[in-house]
C-alpha cells in the first residue's frame, strides 16, 4: 500500500465521519471526570467528619489570621500561622480517606481510558473498512478493553521503572561532583534514547489489537516485528509521527501564544489524534479509506456548507433533547440548584466578605479575544466530558454538577452579594441552563448504559445515543460560544455599570 493512502486516510477520516468517529475522541475527557468521583466521594467524607468534630470551623477561622500578604516570590517563606492551620485538617484519617480516593481515581480512570481507546480505534478501523464506525465502536470496547488496559499498565510500568532507575542512578551519580553530574546527564540520555526505542517498537501494539485481534502478547511481537518486516513503513510512520508531534506542538505552542490554550486542546482532540489514528490504522492494515466512504455518498456540498448544516443540525438536536427530556432537564437543574444553595450555606456562616476587584470593566483587557476562546473552548470540554461520562450510569454527569454548582454557591458565600451578581449573572443566565442541559444529557447517557449493561439495549443502541449526544454538544457550542462572548466582552461592561466603577 502506498504510504499516501495512508496518509488520506488519516486526513479524511474526522472530516468524513464527524458524527460517527469524533464521539469517542471526546469520549477521552470523560476519563477524567469519571476518576475523580473517588476523589469528590473521599472530599465529601472529609468535610463532614472535619464539619462534625468541630475541625473545618477551627480551620475557617484561624486561615483568616494567615498573612499572606507577607509572602514574597522572591524569598518564598510559610506564611505564619499557616502550619498550624492546616494542622487542624490534615489528621492521619484525612489523609487515609484522600489516599484511598486517589488510588480508586487511578484505577478507574485506567479502566475507562482502557474501554475508550479499545472503543476508539475499533471505529477507526470500521471507517476504513466501511462498516458503521459508532457501531463498531461499542463493540470494540467493550470486547478488547481487557487487553488495552493490561497495556497501558505494562507501558506505564517499563517508563516508570525506567524513570525511577534513572532518577535513583542519577542522583547518586551527582554526589561525585562535576564527573558524576556529566555522568548523570549521559545516564539521562541513555534513557531518553531507550524509551524513545521502547516507545516505537510499541507503537503499533494498539492497531494490532484491533486489526490482529490475537491478543496482547501476539499484538506485542506484532509490533516488534513491524520494523523488521515493513521498514520503510515504519520509517515514514516515524517521520510522520514526529511531523505529527512538532505540528501540533506548534499548534499547542501558538495557541499559548496568543492565550488560547484551550483552543489548542480542542484542536488536539478532534482534528491531530484521528488523523494520526487514522494514519496509524490504515498502515498498519495495508488498506485505506475509500474514496466514496462518506455519510454524503457522491452528492457532496463543500466543506462551509457542511460546517453549516452539522452546526443547524446540532442546534435542531439540542432543541429537540430540551423538548423530548424534560425528566432529566429537570433532575439537572434540582441537582445544581441544590448544590449552588449548599455551597452558599457551607460559606457564607463564615464572615468572609470580598468586594468587587477594583478595575471592573477591565478585567479581563481592553480586547479579551483570549479569554472568550478559552472560557467556550473549556465550557464546552467540561460539558462533552460531564455528558459522556454519564454513560458510567449517570454518576460522573451528577458528581460534575454538583461540584460546579458547589464551587458557585461556595463563592457567593464569600463574595459580596451585588458584585457577584453583577459579574455572574450577565453570562451565567446562558452558561448555567447549557451545564444543566450537559448535564441532563449526561444522565440520559447513564440511563442508556444501565440499560446495555443490564442487557435490555444493544451495541447499535448504545451508538445511535453517542452520535445523538455528540450532536447536542455541537449545539450547546454554539450556547457557550454565547455565553463566553458575554462574559469576555460583556459581563465587565455590565458589572461596572452596576457597582458605578
């Protein structure tokens, strides 16, 4: 096969297949979301055993003597006072729990990252080969998550073995001063280059996986034997590969640049992985995307017209998610509602009051372009993760709202009344009603995984509700476009007005 069919393949795969492909990319911010419930569970804990024993008052208290005024990046020192304050929190139960929490964070999040990347290049693969990618893709998780996990686990055990060798020779090295410190610079390079090695001869165990499907330690000597069987395909993958990193390290790069990170995050997710993916798979496989696979067939409009359309489409999918779940709108909304009030209640008995900073119309800047671009670009992250994650039944989509309207509700306690409205309410009467509808769909999501998991739906059902989702999030982008635009370049106007400043 020619390495440029390859290379199409992987460039029209997320323009060919957004619908059906792109779903299970943005399956990937679920991960996260879906690990940290352990960890709000663990916080949860904490605070009531703290609020019961009396300690979480104590602690409020003697955090306002802390004078933090008196700390200097220069000369970095504790703040006085600050010791012994943490003190009255940090118990050996305390730490007990967030130990426990983190550790069952770290496994579930393995776990899921395991089923989404077994889930994602399955679609991949269904979309070179012409089968439903989504379909395809429910399966693939659901039938190789074991062996993706049993991976990742033994990837992150040889780089971090390999990383605390190096680290423990390394530092001991240093001890015999400016002889053992090139020589720990050498020990430093030596592992470099091995994990660079380690890392292509792995490079193709996940494609085997999927296009193989003989197993783990077959798809491990698959990918071994690759540059051995196929070098010059392996030499341009890793030309490719490199291209691919420096590229969207430009991307990255650029976007910081400029202060949009988050813009470059969302490029990475749905434009960078599936086009590497997609290149990956097809050469692996020896076969390409077909020239008339497409959701279009012939009759194909231009790429505006169908940035267009798929942007109508999702506003007509939100429209239409809003009317036929008012069930779940309405737990959504209970659900933050209730975590705003407790949030206030959990902080505002504390006498903390902050006023308004002191330029309010300026902010964020004179032109906060920076601003709007991350404040949507991670609204809308947030939101995709809170949704899939909810497919863990529901759960992970409820944990998110409530941690959002906590951290809401937590900061109206502590702020003065008016200049928190006056600085929340403007975007906040857009941006709130989108985080309840991510979050309902969330937990529609979770009601279509205790269904499959309980036998009562199937892997089309399952994937006709990823792409149904996935076309409601491209309509609350275009809400937390909205709401971002007001925020940036709006709310500070507002707010001023209000506090006449």
């Amino acid at each position: 096969m020619r390495i440029s069919t390859a290379l199409r393949s992987g460039f029209r795969l997320p323009d060919r297949y957004p619908i059906a492909v792109l779903p299970f990319y943005l399956l990937a911010t679920s991960v996260g979301v879906v690990a940290r419930v352990p960890l709000f569970v663990g916080v949860a804990i904490v605070v009531a055993v703290l609020s019961s024993s009396g300690r979480l008052g104590t602690f409020a208290e003697r955090i306002q003597q802390v004078d933090f005024t008196a700390f200097s990046s220069a000369e970095p020192t504790v703040p006085t006072g600050l010791p012994e304050a943490l003190a009255v929190v940090v118990t050996p139960l305390t730490v007990t729990v967030f130990g426990l929490a983190a550790l069952a964070s770290l496994v579930v999040g393995l776990l899921v990252a395991g089923g989404v990347r077994a889930g994602t290049l399955s679609a991949v693969l269904a979309a070179i080969d012409g089968r439903d990618p989504a379909l395809d893709g429910v399966r693939g998780a659901s039938r190789l998550w074991l062996p993706f996990v049993a991976f990742s686990l033994l990837r992150g055990v040889l780089f971090g073995g390999l990383l605390v060798v190096t680290a423990v020779l390394a530092t001991a090295l240093l001890a015999f001063g400016p002889m053992g410190a090139l020589a720990a610079v050498l020990v430093a390079l030596a592992a470099a280059s091995l994990a660079l090695v380690v890392g292509l001869l792995l490079a193709f165990t996940e494609q085997s996986l999927v296009v193989d499907g003989d197993g783990l330690t077959s798809a491990l000597g698959a990918s071994v034997r690759f540059p051995i069987r196929r070098p010059v395909d392996f030499l341009f993958y890793v030309l490719v590969a490199a291209a691919a990193f420096v590229g969207n390290s430009i991307v990255v790069g650029t976007a910081g640049l400029f202060g949009v990170t988050q813009a470059g995050a969302v490029l990475s997710i749905l434009l960078v992985s599936p086009i590497l993916d997609g290149f990956k798979t097809s050469l692996y496989a020896e076969r390409g995307l077909g020239e008339r696979d497409d959701e279009y067939g012939t009759d194909r409009p231009t790429r505006r017209r169908r940035i267009v359309a798929r942007t109508r489409d999702g506003v007509g999918a939100l429209g239409r998610f809003v009317l036929d779940h008012p069930g779940w709108n309405l737990v959504s909304t209970l659900v933050l509602a209730g975590s705003i009030l407790a949030g206030y209640a959990a902080t505002s008995g504390y006498g903390i009051q902050i006023g308004a900073p002191g330029d309010v119309a300026g902010v964020f800047g004179v032109f906060p372009v920076d601003t709007f671009v991350n404040i949507a670009a991670n609204n809308w992250l947030v939101a995709a993760g809170s949704a899939y994650g909810g497919l863990a039944l529901g759960v992970p989509a409820a944990a998110s709202l409530a941690f959002n309207g906590l951290l809401v509700g937590s900061l109206a306690g502590i702020f003065e009344l008016v200049p928190f409205l006056a600085l929340v309410v403007p975007h906040g009467i857009v941006e709130l009603p989108g985080l309840v509808v991510a979050g309902a769909l969330g937990l529609h999501l979770g009601r279509v995984g205790w269904r499959a998991y309980r036998g009562r739906d199937d892997a089309a059902s399952v994937a006709e509700a990823l792409q149904r989702a996935f076309r409601v999030l491209v309509g609350l982008a275009v809400v937390f476009v909205l709401a971002s635009f007001i925020e940036a370049f709006l709310t500070p106007q507002i707010a001023a007005f209000v506090l006449g400043g």
